[in-house]
C-alpha cells in the first residue's frame, strides 16, 4: 500500500516537473509566483522545483525571474 501511495506522488511530482518545464519553455519571461499559480502548487514549491530544474540542466537560470 505504501509503495502505490509513493509512486502515485512521484507520478505527480514528475507531471508537475514536466508542466513548468513547458510553461518556462513556452512563456520565459515567468516568475516563480506566476509558475506557481498556473500549476496550483505554493511559491516555495515551484521555487524549489524550479532550482532543482536549473541544478539538473533542464532549464537555464536566465529562463525565469
């Protein structure tokens, strides 16, 4: 049971990693506030996802404010 619980989370962990990678491709002028208000998740949130994009070379530092 909690091996499905902890896929499911990273099944929509993925999906919310994937959505800003094409909401930063698509619109780069976006902050982090931004970010966070289209995908529904907390600033903190999509500010941590976002620097963990940019530390893994998914996207560029200058691709978001």
């Amino acid at each position: 049971m909690d091996f499905v619980v902890a896929s499911r989370r990273s099944e929509q962990q993925a999906a919310i990693r994937l959505k800003i990678m094409r909401l930063i491709y698509f619109n780069p002028e976006m902050s982090t506030r931004q970010v966070a208000d289209q995908v529904r998740i907390s600033n903190g949130s999509a500010y941590y996802i976002l620097t963990s994009l940019v530390e893994k070379g998914f996207i560029k530092l200058d691709n978001f404010k």
